[in-house]
C-alpha cells in the first residue's frame, strides 16, 4: 500500500491530491453553512444555495491566493493558522460588500451566518491539523520520509541539520555531510543532550556517487557565499542525479528584517530588509487602525475636551501642538498633541524634555506622565500618517541626529509610526539622554517589525493599557 518506506506516499498522486485539497476548503465551508441551517432549523434554500456557490469559488481562489496549500515539511504552523484567519476575514470581507452591494444580506439569518462566519476559519485550522498531525504519525512509523545529505559543514550546514534531527517529524531522515575541508564526524551542538553528530561522507567530489548508490532524495547546498566556483561545480554534477536539490543561502551574514523570497518575472530575489505589511497584512493593519481608532475616540472625546480645556485655561498658547517627524518611508508628517509646554519648538535642534523641565506646564506635566498629551494622535491614525502600535515617532532633528549614530535606525521606518510601541511597553519611552539608551529603543522597534501579528498589535495595547498610561520616566 505504501509502497517504498523512504518514499512520500502521495508522491505520484500528488498533483491530483493537491487539486482536491484546494476544493477541500470550500467544501468544509459550504457543508458547514449546511449543517448550521440544520442546526437552527433554517431551510437551505436558494439564497443559502447561492452564498455557498459564492463562498466556494471565493474559498478556492483567495486560498490558493494566499498560500494555504503548500507542503508540511517545514511549515510554520501559527504562521498557517494566521493566513487561515486572515484570509477567511478576506472573503468574508467580499461577501459583505456584494451583499451590501445586492441588498440581499437581510435574506439571510443572521444567527446563521454570525455563527458560520465565527465557526469556518476555526474549522479549517482543525482540517489542517488533522492532516498534520496524520502525516506526523506516519513519518513517526518510518514513512513518507526522504534520505537527506548536506553539502557544507559549516555553521550553516550545523544549523540546517540541528533543525533537521530535532524535528523527526518532518521526517527528514539525515545521512551525513560532504565537505572539502573536513573529515570524521560533525557535532551539531557540542554540549547539548542529547549529542547529536554525524559524519563526513567523503569530499564533494564523493557525494554524486553516493547519492546515486544510496537512493537519496534531497540535497541541500549549505556553502558558503564565497565558494561560488564550487558550488557552480557541484550543481552542475548534481544533474546527473534524480535528487531534488536547495540552495541555503548564507543571509545570516546579514542583519535581517523581515526577510522572504519573491521573483521578478522568475528571477528568484531574496529581501533582506522589508515592511512585513505587503499585500494582506497590509489590509489587516489598517483595519485594525480604522476600527480601534474610531472606537477609542468615542470613548475618550468627553476626556479630549475636558483636556483641552484645561490647556487652554492653564497657559497661553495653542491647545494642540504640532510637530514635524518621520513617517513612514521617512517621509514627514505632522504630528498632533496636547500642548504640555509654554513654547512650540520645531526647529533643526530641540532639546528632549527632561525631568523639572522648565518649559513643561504643570497640567502638561500629568499629561505626559499619564500620556494623555498624546490623545490627538488617534486622528493621525485616521488620516494614515500615525498607526495605533509601532515604533514612536522622533522629532525629525533627532532622527538627524541620531540616524547617523546607530546602525539600522532608519529601518524602524519601514512602517508607520504608532501612538504605542514594544519598546514603550518594555520601559524604554521617556528621555534618551545616552545613545545606549536609543539603540535599546531601536532594538525593540525592529523586534516588533520581525513579530508582528495581528495578535502581537493586541497585545501591545493590552500592556499599554496596564503598564504605559502612566510612567515616571515621561518628563
């Protein structure tokens, strides 16, 4: 039944496999509107008919679309249950505009479709575990496993093969090393429990035959950047074999942002410095912002003029102060907060405020250590310019200033500025009278540009709530 033990299951049914686990989804999304009509005793008629064709076909596309049909091996499963998500809330997105735009959406029970909508993508996430966790057992009982070499011993080559043996789910199955410059056996952790080490089969030049002798499936070519002529030489014999062969490339020279693979009109090209807000995460971000914002500032308007009333009464001057900062691609924006201070500074030097800072009003004082000064801001989010979490923007004198002195500063503008941020969060907000003190900031910043979620902006704000409103440290 399974054939070989060292071979993938599916592997000459694959293409036919895949096509049907495209029609899966939508198959699970329209059986369960079906089951929910059932459940609520709602008739399935035409119109139900209608959403679950529409439903369907949107399933498949935005799906396939996204990416949601690839291999397991290596997968990064809460990065699969995030695109699951995400792009369910896509065509639920399409289905409320065409139903918006139809006038059909009163047709419908909303009870049905609240629930459907809430039940689908978690429904999709278990069809997708299931399949995992199936594959997972089998490869656990020695099947559907590949025989693997590597080309380098490197670094590299350890740290492929350290993920390879300490995930035997993936069922990757390593033989050993080739390398030109070493021999005898590779520890892949030196110190670690268990010691895992593997040997050196023999140079280059060895590993076509090997390969050939020995049935092996899947080559990876950790060499290093430098021996380009090798390993020209080394792809170009491996076509000789019927072994599928990858290229690790040694980006971890680099500092890395965000990074990912793409082609231009099948030029492969790899980022090493990206916003991690293309295509979806772009859509869902600014919901995020439009949604939130929106409802905070129905909550916090009575608190709004209370405040500006009371910087208008406190000192002369204007209630909202406006400032010049970088945006987003470093592009300036103008920034809007309560006024905290008896002078409006915006010139190519501003001193940071500091603690008994004589220009800071005593209201403005509470309001920056409440940070309530910033409340204005919600409306840059709504313009665009500001975001609710991400990196806090500086006034564009100090990003002058210190762009200059700390490698990667201008990264953080990758994204939009945000009211709140990771940095802030975790106590680094307030005065940065030393550099040390800013690049800990910028560390955090581009911390957050290589985590983001979704659920990574909630928590955020949910520690914000708790630990940023107020703080001894904003002078």
């Amino acid at each position: 039944m399974f054939g070989d033990r060292n071979q993938g299951i599916f592997d000459q049914y694959r293409w036919i496999l895949s096509r049907i686990q495209w029609m899966l989804d939508g198959v699970v999304v329209v059986l369960l509107l079906f089951f929910l009509c059932w459940l609520f005793d709602e008739p399935f008629r035409s119109r139900f008919q209608l959403l679950g064709l529409a439903t369907f076909l949107l399933t498949v596309m935005v799906f396939q679309a996204a990416n949601l049909h690839q291999p397991w091996r290596g997968a990064n499963l809460v990065g699969l249950v995030r695109r699951v998500f995400l792009s369910w809330i896509v065509v639920i997105a399409i289905l409320s505009v065409m139903g918006y735009v139809t006038k059909t959406s009163v047709f419908f029970s909303r009870k049905v479709v609240l629930t459907w909508m809430a039940v689908a993508p978690v429904a999709l996430v278990a069809l997708r575990l299931q399949l995992f966790l199936g594959l997972r057992w089998l490869r656990q009982q020695g099947r559907n496993t590949r025989r693997v070499v590597i080309a380098g011993a490197g670094d590299l080559g350890r740290r492929l093969a350290w993920n390879m043996v300490d995930t035997p789910w993936l069922g990757l199955r390593l033989s050993g090393f080739f390398d030109d410059r070493l021999c005898g056996e590779v520890d892949l952790q030196p110190g670690s429990k268990p010691d895992k080490s593997y040997p050196i089969l023999g140079n280059l030049n060895d590993m076509i035959a090997y390969i050939q002798e020995n049935q092996v499936h899947m080559v990876y070519l950790a060499l290093p950047l430098r021996a380009e002529k090798r390993l020209r030489e080394v792809v170009e014999a491996l076509r000789d074999t019927t072994a599928s062969v990858y290229y690790v490339p040694d980006v971890f020279t680099f500092s890395l942002l965000t990074a990912g693979f793409t082609d231009f009109r099948g030029i492969p090209l790899i980022s090493l410095w990206e916003t991690p807000f293309f295509g979806i995460n772009g859509w869902v971000k600014r919901i995020e912002d439009l949604v939130l914002a929106s409802l905070i500032l129905l909550l916090v308007s009575p608190v709004m003029l209370l405040v500006a009333l009371g910087v208008r009464l406190s000192s002369p001057g204007p209630v909202i102060f406006k400032q010049r900062r970088y945006g987003l691609d470093g592009h300036e924006i103008t920034v809007y907060k309560f006024r905290t201070m008896r002078v409006c500074e915006d010139g190519p030097q501003i001193p940071q405020a500091t603690a008994d800072d004589q220009r800071v009003t005593g209201l403005g004082r509470w309001l920056r250590r409440t940070s309530l000064d910033e409340l204005p801001q919600f409306i840059n989010v709504l313009q665009g310019t500001m975001s609710i979490v991400g990196p806090r923007p500086h006034a564009v004198a100090h990003n002058e200033y210190y762009r200059r002195l700390i490698p990667g500063y201008m990264l953080r503008h990758k994204v939009r500025p945000g009211l709140t941020g990771w940095a802030q969060v975790n106590g680094w907000r307030g005065e940065t009278e030393t550099i040390d003190k800013m690049e800990k900031r910028v560390e955090y910043d581009l911390d957050y540009l290589r985590r983001w979620s979704l659920w990574f902006d909630l928590k955020i704000i949910w520690l914000t709530i708790f630990r940023g409103m107020k703080d001894s440290h904003a002078y």
